[in-house]
C-alpha cells in the first residue's frame, strides 16, 4: 500500500455538513477560485459556480446527472447557507435544506510534524458529531496521554466517565470515504505504578462447573508494574501467586475511525469496521493498523490503554492503565478495505468482529482473502491456496459485545508472491 505524497492536498477545503432533516451529511469541497468564478468538487462530484464577495452560489452535478444548488455565506473560516436538492425519495422533487461549513486549515509546510496534543476532554461515542481535537495533516504524528478504561489518568485522578474513553478525534486532513488510514504505533510507554484487573471469567467460557465454581468471582485485582524492569505482578499477592510475575507488553484497546452517514454514534465499548474496542493485543509499538475511512477527515479516535492482555481478555478487563502514545498517520488514497488489519514486522493480520465467533471468523476470513488479492495480484482461486496452507486463527475479544477473531498470516511465506500496484483494487470477496 502506497500512502498519500505530502503535496497533494488541496489549498483551499471544506468541510460542509448538509441537514437532512436533522442527519448531517458530511462532504468535502474542494474550491478553485479564479476571479469570481469557482470550480472544483463536492464530494467528488464536480462543481460550477460564482463568488461576489462573501455569497459563494455554486452547483454540484452528481454521477447520475442530479443536480445539487447551494448558496452560501463566508464569514471567515466558516460558512453557512441553504441547498436545493432532488428529494431523497423522489427525484423530480426538490427539497431544501440548511447547511454549515468549516474551513481546513492549509498546511504549514511541506515536512511531517509531530503534534504534542494535551486533552481537555474525552469522548465515551466513537462518533461523527464531536468536534475535531486537532487538524493533522498525512504524514504526521500525534504524542499524547490515554487514560484507563475507568477514566482515570496517570496521577490516579478521575478525567472522564467509565467505559473506555477516548482521545480525540484527530481530523487527518485529505481522507475521504474509500480512502484509508494506516497508523504506525510508534511508542506506547506506561506512565503510572499499577493497572487494575478482575479475578474471574467472562460468560462465554463458562461451563456449568465453571460458572458454579466462579460465581462468587469478579473482584478488583490491582497489579503493581515495574517500569524499569518492565514486569507486572499481582499486588499482595500470596500462597501460589506470591512470586508470579510476568512481563508487560503495552497496548492500545481502543483505535477507531467515526462510523460512516447513517450509522448512530457507537459506544466506545464496540467494535466493527471502524475499528473500535478491538482489545486486540497485536496493537502495540512497532505495528501498523488500517482502518477504511466513512467519514470527510477520519476522525480519528485512541484510547483504553492496557499494561498487558492475554488472547480474548478472558477476565472481563486486561490490565487497564493510562499510556503515553505516538502515532503516525498516513493515508492510502483510493483504496478500501473491508475489515480492520494489523501489520508487524512478521505477520499480515485481519480482525473480524461480530454478535458471534463463527460471523467473527467469516469476516476476518474475509478480510484476509481481500488483503491476499489487493497486495499480491491473485485470483481466489489462488488466495484460497495461499490461506489454505498458511493461516492462523486467534480469538482476540471476548469480554465485549462482539466477539473477535483474528486472521495472520507470516510475510515469510509471502515471499514468493508478486506484489501489487494497486492502482485498480480486486473486489470485496
């Protein structure tokens, strides 16, 4: 996968968010502005019109020969004014509505930054609606501070309500829906003394026994960690437990992109083809996760820091702590993908997530016979054989809503294989 040249980015965008009887609809306006006449695109699709000052009158002419008539006023970096649409249900109809515009910051110069961004709040919705945190720009990197799935930073101090809260969301400027944005987890460093835990096991893995044998369990286990010697140990542990420690691999539970137009906001406890909870403990320094673009900039959101977790988080909660994270984002223009995917250095890997395992399988099964027929050029005749004989199954999420299995295969067999240009993507399989 090719990422986005620094260069490529128009000089002159805009966010316009459409009020579809009380839905917004975001686009990206691309304007070309010479004299008083406009050109460019809305959404992809082109446009005409005219600026007399600060009333911008322009017309958008979509794939199937519709046209779409907006009227605007510029104050600043920010516009507001009224379309003329076909009706949604309807096309020889005409419907009006309001419409609002933001304008995106150009970028300030050609060479990637490294943005310290320090949050006020946090977010509990992997959502569309909530205001950008930050503009970044492809290429760039995002240092910032997570706190615990409890809300609860590196000083111990409550910042945000339970249930995963997230930094965010970073607008990365130029994504667009079918685009897609891979993020390379440059540093995740522990930042306090300790993560909590539970005793205890999650439903799904109950039998009979067990869930006679554990009924009385899930209670709060806190764990000391030491940073220099990079191990986690039960605190006040005793009998069997008394010398058992092991050591950490830090990761981010959450990472996700804002569901696309007609999905409601999800809870940062959910997971799907945005990303979202994963809990998958291949997220971790020195990985790439790719996650397909549904909205006008991303929208990109990081949280729920873990100390360590093993496959599933079999206990309800991994060991939860608060995280000082790098992450650099680049994009992939024109290229979507179907399932969320993980790259390290020796293995390819795709997450499927679902109500059940055997959808979960099926999707991350999926994505992986996708990622064989865009990178390597097969047919599914031949990305079949290639998953035949080299993939690997592992349950990555059990504790949410949705269940989560992982697809891998290791590059070392890949070898052999051509590799892609890319330029026109296989189908979804």
């Amino acid at each position: 996968m090719s990422a986005l040249p620094l260069a490529a980015l128009a000089s002159d965008q805009w966010i316009l968010a459409t009020d579809l009887w009380g839905n917004s609809a975001r686009q990206t306006l691309n304007l070309d502005v010479q004299g008083s006449r406009v050109s460019g695109t809305l959404g992809g699709d082109p446009i005409k019109g005219t600026l007399n000052g600060a009333q911008l009158k322009f017309t958008a002419t979509g794939s199937d020969g519709q046209v779409y008539h907006y009227d605007g006023q510029i104050d600043g970096n920010r516009m507001r004014g009224r379309s003329d649409e076909p009706d949604t249900n309807n096309r020889n109809a005409r419907a009006a509505h309001d419409f609002s515009a933001w304008r995106v910051p150009s970028r300030p110069g050609d060479i990637p930054r490294l943005h310290d961004f320090t949050p006020s709040d946090y977010a509990n919705t992997f959502s569309a609606e909530r205001a950008p945190a930050l503009v970044i720009w492809p290429g760039d990197s995002v240092q910032t501070r997570t706190l615990d799935s409890g809300g609860v930073d590196e000083h111990g101090v409550t910042r945000a309500l339970f249930g995963n809260p997230q930094v965010g969301p970073f607008f990365v400027a130029g994504a667009e829906p079918g685009d897609t944005l891979a993020i390379t987890i440059r540093s995740l460093k522990l930042n306090r003394d300790y993560a909590d835990s539970l005793d205890g096991i999650v439903g799904r893995l109950k039998t009979p026994r067990i869930a006679t044998e554990t009924a009385t369990l899930g209670k709060p286990v806190r764990w000391e960690l030491d940073r220099v010697r990079g191990t986690a140990r039960p605190q006040g542990a005793s009998g069997a437990l008394e010398h058992f420690q092991i050591p950490v691999k830090p990761m981010l539970g959450g990472l996700a992109v804002a569901p696309g137009f007609g999905y409601p906001a999800f809870s940062t406890g959910d997971a799907g083809d945005f990303g979202g909870n994963m809990d998958f403990n291949a997220v971790v320094e020195g990985n790439t996760v790719y996650l397909q673009v549904q909205q006008p900039g991303a929208l990109l959101y990081v949280g729920d820091g873990h100390a360590l977790q093993g496959d599933g988080e079999t206990s309800q909660w991994a060991l939860e702590t608060s995280l000082d994270v790098v992450l650099k984002v680049e994009l992939i223009k024109k290229q979507s993908i179907a399932t969320p995917r993980v790259e390290s250095p020796t293995q390819i890997m795709t997450l499927g997530q679902a109500g059940s395992s055997d959808d979960a399988l099926r999707l991350a099964t999926s994505g992986m016979l996708q990622w064989l027929r865009q990178s390597h050029g097969l047919d599914m005749s031949q990305a079949t054989q290639v998953l035949g004989v080299a993939v690997q199954y592992s349950v990555v999420n059990l504790a949410g809503r949705s269940v989560g299995v992982a697809a891998k295969i290791d590059k070392s067999v890949l070898k052999g294989l051509p590799v892609a240009t890319l330029k026109t993507p296989n189908p979804t399989p």
